[in-house]
C-alpha cells in the first residue's frame, strides 16, 4: 500500500502546480521549499464551499511568496533548514 504522505492528500490540480513551481524555482529553491509553501497557501483553502477558483489563488499567493523568498538576503539559510529536513516559520506571511 502507498504511504500517506502529504502530497497523496493534495488533489491533482495542486500537485501539478506543486510540480511547475518546482521546476520554476529549481535553481532558486529546494523542492521541499516550494512544496511548504504551495501546501501553506492551500490549506486555508482546503475545504472552499466552491473550489473552482482555489487552484488559481493558490498560484498566485504561492507565486508571491516564493518570489519573496528569492529575495530576502537568508534564503540560503532557509535552504538549509530545509535540507536538515526542519521546517522553518519563515514561509508565513509578514
């Protein structure tokens, strides 16, 4: 049987964005980043009484985060933590 990971929870249409962002930002950011930040940004998201839009504003509010974090001076810091595998709280929002 498959693991119950956190990315088997995701409906398809975010992991295929998990999946661009991380190609996106591969040079800038580690999978794992990309990925806590796409899951941050869906979960308020998560149980919308009308989805259609949730894939979109996902997009758009992890865009705008990763972009954030590409240009404080610390992301190597949070490359880091990440490849430890912990879980920084820099990703929330300011």
């Amino acid at each position: 049987m498959g693991a119950n990971t956190a990315e088997s929870a995701l409906p398809d249409t975010i992991q295929e964005l998990t999946d661009r962002l991380t190609a996106s930002y591969a040079n800038l950011l580690t999978a794992a980043v990309v990925r806590d930040v796409v899951q941050d940004c869906y979960q308020p998201l998560s149980n919308a009484r009308i989805a259609n839009y949730v894939p979109i504003l996902v997009e758009h509010s992890s865009r705008t985060k990763l972009r954030q974090l590409t240009r404080r001076p610390d992301a190597t810091a949070l490359l880091r933590e990440h490849s430890d595998g912990m879980r920084g709280h820099s990703i929330t929002t300011a």
